[in-house]
C-alpha cells in the first residue's frame, strides 16, 4: 500500500527505514523524500511512527477547568 503518492514510497518502505533507525517524519523524509511535496501522507507517517494520536482539542466557545490547586485567570 502506497502511503506516499508523489514519490511511489509503500507503507514497507517507510516501515523499513524505521527499522533502520528513522524516528520522525523528518527523518523519514530524509531518507525517501515521503512527506515532502503535498504532506498528505505526513498523518500516515506519523502513525506508523507510533505518532498518531493528535492533541485533544476543547469545542469552540468552551475553556478547559483551571487545575485544581491553581488560581483562575481573571
């Protein structure tokens, strides 16, 4: 399966280089330019790197509770 389109770079490909030492997309990209011209795949590299999950993000119009323990902003 092809995770990155521009440069034909398969899904082993990109495993193989992690195998090999790649830790970060940047580092992916270094050694197979996968991430660089669109960045579609850049989420795809990400988990396969173990980097998928994305911070998680509070709905517009609501802030997140002050730690307990600490003062509200005023």
């Amino acid at each position: 399966m092809y995770v990155c389109s521009c440069f034909g770079v398969t899904e082993e490909q990109v495993k193989q280089h992690v195998e090999n030492g790649a830790c970060s997309p940047r580092q992916i990209a270094s050694a197979c330019k996968a991430g660089t011209d669109c960045g579609s795949c850049v989420r795809r590299i990400q988990a396969l790197l173990g980097r998928g999950a994305l911070p998680r993000r509070e709905p517009a119009g609501r802030t997140p509770a002050a730690p307990a323990g600490l003062p509200e902003a005023a």
